[in-house]
C-alpha cells in the first residue's frame, strides 16, 4: 500500500489535476481504458494499473491518462487516438498497431514515458501539435511522422531501428513547420533518420545521429540543424534553399546539396542561399551540385580526403558560391571545384596534399593562405587571383608595402600580382591590392507584356560596359527555361568597349500562358577583375499570352506584317491604275492582283504558327 501510495504521488506531481478533477483507477473502477474514459469529464485523471489491455482507445476530450508500464496491444489497428486538446498520455507500453498514438486535429498534448514499439506508425500528428518527450520509439517502419503538423516538440527520446525515424512532410497544402527536434538520440534507423518534406523553420539541435544514416531535408527552407553529433552519415539537402548548419560535430560524414530537375518536367528545383557555419569536420566533406548562392563559412577541417567540393550534374552548374575564412588542414585536397564563378576568400590551406584544385575558369581567389601544401594548387583553366599568402614565395618587397614587387606565378595564364608577404593574421588591415575593375550592367525593358496568342511582344535589353577593360561578351535569351540546363532562342556575342553601351530588340511570341523571359549576359574574357563582380549577369521578365483582345502592356512591333500590309497598297494602288489605263488587261491584272493577295494571306498566316525572334 505505500509503494502505490507513493506512486499517486509522484503522478499528482507531473500531471496538473484540477481541484475540481476527479481520479479513476482501471481496473478497479472500469475495467477496460475505454469504458473509463467515457465516463471521465473534461479534466479527469484515468490511472491504469499494470497489466495487457487489448483494445483501442478513442479520446475526444481533454484528460490525462497514466499507466505503469500498461500493455496496450492494438490487434493491428490504432492503439491511442486523440482528437481533443490538452491530452497527457503517460507510462504506457503500446505495439503491434497500425498506428500506435495518432493525433488529429489536436493541440497542446503531451506524450511522455512510452515505449513504440513494432507498429506500422509510431506516433502519427495530423494538424497538431504535442510535447513528445523520453519515449523508446523502436523498431516501427515510421517512428514519429508530422503530416502538416507544427509547432511541436521531440525532445530526449530513443528513436532506434525505424525504417524512418522521424518524418515531417507538407500534406494538404499545410507545412509542417515550426517543429523542434532536441536531444535525441537517432541509432541504425534503416533508411532515413529524419526526413523533412517541403517543410520550414524547423529546428534540428543536440541531437546524435549514429553510423550509417542518411538525413534528408526535400524542398526544406530555414530549417536550422545545430550542435547535433554527426557520425558517418549523409547529409542531404534536395532542392531545399535558406537552411542552415551551424556548430555541429561532423565525424567522417558527408553534406551535400544539390539542386534537381523534376522528372518530366521542366520544373528546376535550386538549392540556393543556405549557409554552413561555425562547424568541426573530421575526416569529412561537403559537395554542392548544381547548388547557388550558398555560403561555406568559419569551419575547420581535419584530416580527411576532400573538404569541399563543388561539381556539375545534368548541365546544370554550382556558381557564385562563397568559401570564406575555413581552416583546412590535413587533406588530400582541401578544396576541389569543377565549375567556374565562385569565390574562394579568407581561408587558410595549411598543410594538405593540394591545397586548392581548380579545373575550370573563372573562379575568383583571393586573400587566403597557402602554407606548407604539397602542391599549393593544381589550375585548369584561368581564374582570378590576388592579395593570397603563398608561403613558398621567394619575391622581395623593397617599398615594405606588405605586397611582393613580383607576382607569384602559377602557370602562364594564372599569377597573382599582389601576393603578400605575410599570412593574414599579422595585417591589421589587409593591403588593398590594385584591381582593374571590370563590370556590366543589365536593363530589360518592359518587365511585362500582355499579348495575345501567337502575337509578337518586343523587349528591349541595354547592355552597359561600366568596367575599364573592353569586354567580349555572350547574350543569350531563354523561353521558359532553367537557364543553366536549357538552350536559347537567342544568342549574340560582341565586343564591348569601357562604358559603351549596346541595345538588342528582342521578338518573341508564344501560345496561351505565363511564360519567364531569361537574359543572360556572360562575360569571356578572363583577367584581374573585381572580385565583387561575377561572370554573368542575369534578368528576367514576365510574358503573359492570352486568347482574344487584350490590353497591352506593351505594344508588340510586327514590322514584316506592316512592310506587306504597305507592299499590298501599293500593289493595289498600281494594279488599280493600270486598269484604269488599259481597260483591256482588267480581267487579266485582277487575276494576278487576286493571286497575290492569296499568296501573302496564305504566308502571312502560316508565319504567326511560328516562334518568333529576331533582332
């Protein structure tokens, strides 16, 4: 009698029990958990002794339930379903369920000390949010699974041998977002421990993920994974932008980001803009495919094959990247990229077999230590180099200007003309090398067009050299396209003199739809540029095409069908004279006057079936 006096104790003093609740004891006053909470109020606490109970348990109002390690076999079907707010379920042993706990439209519960074990679906939280706190969840084929379910808490829980640990997924136009996951422990989940789904703002932090994992955020955005001790898994970012990795301990693992082409479609999905930050690598690598914009900065790297690596798939590319100010030590290569256009700054190569390996063109380098590599750098291609630490150089500096008087030379085409003297810890301010500035700047005008179908809209682009170089530059123009994997209608290259400018007229026309108009101008020549400026420059404008007459936003020039329609008067005009002339070749001349106006309807119709451009 006092070990159960001492257990209602410890209950009363983990679930709030209102002064005006009342207690139930299954089975001493029902004798199923069902029975008990048909006739518990709103408020009650159900107590269930030790024991088996197989049934299924339905809650649709707001009580608390607590057992002592309570067996509840489900014979397949839902163990616990919930569909009322502020529910507390405690201390139970639930398995062999279709589901062992669901929530539905439920807010505010608590699930705590419960083991999941051998069901289908551990817990499953459809619109809902709950405090899933200290449960072993084992052994199911998904472990926790939020389907459009937010602002929810898991939080020191054993999420072991799942096939999915734990799965958050957007269903039903609802994101399942602003969910925390906190101090658990993920171990041999067999295909994903967690899996987000075109989910946001979640919070991944404190966690530890055993060997032989992959994680898997899909079409995720300002998700934050921090903290978390990472050992030999994957980390996979598919099409997901805006997220962040910040502070975490990564063990002989690997990140990647990539960007895809949804199949059979021509729907690009980027993974752009997320930021790696403040991490600790060992023996471990980051690689972006088809990846922009993304940011790789302040982490250390220790001993390991290639610390990161940036690459193209399916004709797409990973440019204008930034890797800032990483510590890299100890690799075969420190950082390896494939693709031109990204920006290489502030790190320091101590110590690698190559330091820095660049296999294409138009990479920007600058203001990093190169110190005791094997090979400092391995080039193809020619890129941007200036103001780096290159610890085998043996020029002088007689002006004591912290900048050796002659350039560090790599190869013919690469030479950084400003190398310093020093690693970058001893400036206070780093020199500010000399740099030619190099520049473009891009207008599209108008940015969008109202026509109707199959009619011409014009667009104007102005291209403005603002750099001091003359430039040889590539305009391409893109109907509907993910401009990096699909092909122009258009295309012009052209030399441009420091600050000429040069307009295009551009003539497109389409069937019924939204379509995007992409401008690319790219730039060719390679030399000392500006670091801040990037190899192509892009605009965008909006083409709308409806059936009928419609009000233009911009007129559209046809001014072949207004040179016929000028060339069909005159014809007319002449034809009409000449019978007038000699009325005896009337019939002969309308004969051939009719010819031709059937002839240019016939063309002029046929012509507007056709994708117009021109220039």
């Amino acid at each position: 009698m006092l070990l159960i006096a001492l257990l209602f104790l410890s209950i009363l003093q983990t679930v709030p029990v209102k002064a005006s609740s009342r207690t139930i004891v299954v089975p001493d006053d029902y004798p199923s958990i069902q029975e008990a909470v048909n006739a518990a109020n709103p408020g009650d606490f159900i107590y269930v002794k030790s024991g088996n109970y197989n049934e299924s348990i339905e809650i649709r109002k707001s009580i608390s339930i607590v057992g002592n390690r309570t067996n509840i076999y489900g014979k397949g079907e839902v163990g616990i379903r919930i569909q009322a707010n502020n529910v507390s379920i405690e201390g139970f042993i639930v398995y062999n369920c279709s589901c062992a706990i669901e929530l539905k439209n439920s807010k505010n519960c608590v699930i705590r000390n419960i083991m999941i074990k051998n069901n289908d679906v551990g817990l499953h939280l459809i619109f809902s949010s709950a405090n899933i706190t200290r449960n072993i969840i084992e052994n199911n084929r998904v472990g926790v699974w939020f389907s459009g379910s937010t602002n929810s808490v898991v939080e020191e829980n054993e999420i072991n041998e799942n096939t999915w640990g734990v799965v958050a997924e957007s269903y039903q136009l609802r994101s399942s977002s602003g969910n925390t996951i906190r101090s658990n422990n993920f171990t041999s989940n067999r295909k994903r421990p967690l899996l987000i789904i075109e989910s946001s703002s979640i919070l991944v932090d404190g966690n530890y993920f055993a060997p032989n994992q992959t994680i898997v955020l899909h079409e995720a955005s300002n998700c934050n994974l921090t903290r978390n001790l990472i050992e030999q898994c994957l980390i996979c970012l598919e099409g997901s932008s805006e997220n962040y990795i910040l502070q975490n301990m990564i063990v002989e693992s690997e990140i990647c980001l990539e960007g895809y082409q949804v199949a059979l479609t021509t729907r690009w999905v980027g993974a752009e803009r997320n930021l790696i930050e403040n991490n600790t690598f060992v023996g471990s690598e980051i690689r972006l495919f088809n990846a922009k914009h993304n940011t790789i900065r302040n982490n250390n790297f220790m001993n390991g094959q290639t610390a990161i690596i940036l690459d193209e798939r399916y004709k797409s590319t990973s440019i204008e990247n930034l890797i800032i100010g990483n510590k890299i030590r100890g690799y075969e290569k420190g950082v390896e990229i494939r693709i031109g256009g990204n920006k290489i700054t502030r790190n320091v190569f101590i110590e690698n077999g190559i330091g820095l390996s660049v296999t294409t063109s138009a990479n920007f380098v600058y203001n990093n230590d190169f110190i005791e590599n094997e090979r400092q750098v391995y080039v193809g291609g020619k890129h941007f180099w200036t103001g780096n630490y290159w610890s085998d150089y043996n020029g002088k500096d007689l002006n004591n200007d912290g900048i050796g008087d002659e350039p560090y030379v790599i190869n013919e085409n690469n030479k950084d003309p400003y190398p310093l003297m020093k690693p970058h810890e001893y400036y206070k301010e780093l020199p500010k090398p000399k740099i030619v500035r190099r520049g473009i700047n891009v207008t599209v005008s108008p940015t969008r067009v109202t026509v109707e179908t199959w009619e011409t809209a014009l667009f104007t682009v102005n291209i403005t050299n603002i750099g001091s170089l003359e430039e040889e530059l590539t305009i391409r123009v893109f109907k509907d396209p993910e401009y990096y994997s699909g092909s122009p209608f258009f295309e012009r290259t052209f030399m441009l003199k420091p600050f000429e400018s040069k307009v295009y007229k551009v003539r497109v026309s389409a069937e019924k739809g939204v379509h995007r108009i992409v401008f690319q101008v790219g730039v060719k020549i390679i030399g000392i540029i500006d670091p801040s400026f990037g190899p192509y420059e892009l605009e965008e404008a909006k083409l709308i095409v409806k059936e009928g007459k419609q009000q233009h936003t911009e007129e559209p020039i046809n001014e072949t069908a207004n040179l016929w329609i000028l060339v069909l008067i005159v014809v007319v005009i002449i034809a009409i004279a000449v019978v007038l002339a000699f009325p005896t070749s009337q019939r002969r001349i309308e004969d051939e006057s009719s010819r031709s106006i059937s002839s240019f309807s016939k063309n002029y119709r046929k012509s507007r079936h056709f994708f117009l451009f021109q220039v």
